[in-house]
C-alpha cells in the first residue's frame, strides 16, 4: 500500500513539476503575443469609441494599414526611438495596394497599456487632432523590445 502511494505521489508530481516547468517557459511567447494583440484591439476600441463620442466614423481595420506599421515599429525598435522616419514611404506604399486620398501616423513609446497611449496621443493636440481626423482605415502596431519598452505605431487612411 505505501509503495503504491509513494509511486502515485512520485508521479503526480513528475507530471506536475513537469507540466508547470514547460508551461512557463513555452508559454511566455504566446502571453506576449496575446497581451501585444490586446492592446492593439484596446487602443482601436478606445480611439473609436472617442470617435463616436464626437459623432464622427469609426476606424475600420486595414491589413495593409497594420503592415507598414508593423514594418515601422520594427524600425523604431531597431533605432531605440521613436520616429516618423519614412513616413512618405510608407504612405506611399499604401497608396500602391489601396488607391487612398490622405495617410496619416501617431508613434509613441514606453506606455504600458492602450488607456495609457491613448491619453498620451489625446493630450498632445497633434496627435489628437490626427485620431480625430477625416480618416476611414486604421492599423496599430504595438511590440515589445528585448528591454520590455513598448513601441506603438498607428497609421490612418481615408479611402
């Protein structure tokens, strides 16, 4: 009897231990997927929700939008700051998949969650003025660097 309670008990814990060792290791690039995604889609719902509130359009989300933001948070990320370097570029790029009147971009850097990056935009009259604008598309990119800095790019188009 006690043998067979020791072995449970060994087991148990072997597949516990175990279980617990590969989860927080494997994981912990799925979390940050996850809570990246989740700001992107909190800041969206945030910013459009402040659109609403001034009667105007929601930002419908644009895949070729979320690409060159992504391209440019990686840039940003690459540097160690927060740019609009190539801004003309990327506008134009966009113009080449998708036939657009204007683009437009917010950066920003070090905020740790949508609510935070939108109040820092909300209070700076540009970058307000630019979430407030005649626009029609959105893509926001937000990623970690390896020093745990958040990095947000959001690029605006009307179509």
């Amino acid at each position: 009897m006690k043998m067979r309670l020791l072995y449970a008990v060994t087991v148990f814990l072997l597949l516990f231990l175990g279980s617990c060792t590969s989860d927080s290791i494997d994981d912990t690039p799925v979390l940050e997927a996850e809570n990246v995604l989740t700001i992107e889609q909190d800041l969206l719902d945030l910013i459009n929700a402040h659109r609403l509130s001034l009667h105007t359009n929601t930002l419908d989300f644009s895949d070729v939008a979320y690409k060159y933001a992504n391209l440019h948070t990686d840039y940003m990320i690459s540097k160690g700051s927060i740019s609009h370097d190539n801004f003309s570029s990327r506008a134009s790029n966009i113009n080449s998949e998708i036939a657009v009147e204007m683009v437009a971009e917010n950066v920003a850097k070090d905020y740790q969650t949508a609510l935070e990056a939108f109040e820092g935009w909300y209070t700076s009259r540009n970058h307000k003025k630019t979430m407030e604008g005649d626009f029609t598309h959105t893509g926001i990119s937000v990623k970690k660097d390896e020093l745990g800095n958040y990095y947000f790019t959001q690029l605006f188009y009307k179509q």
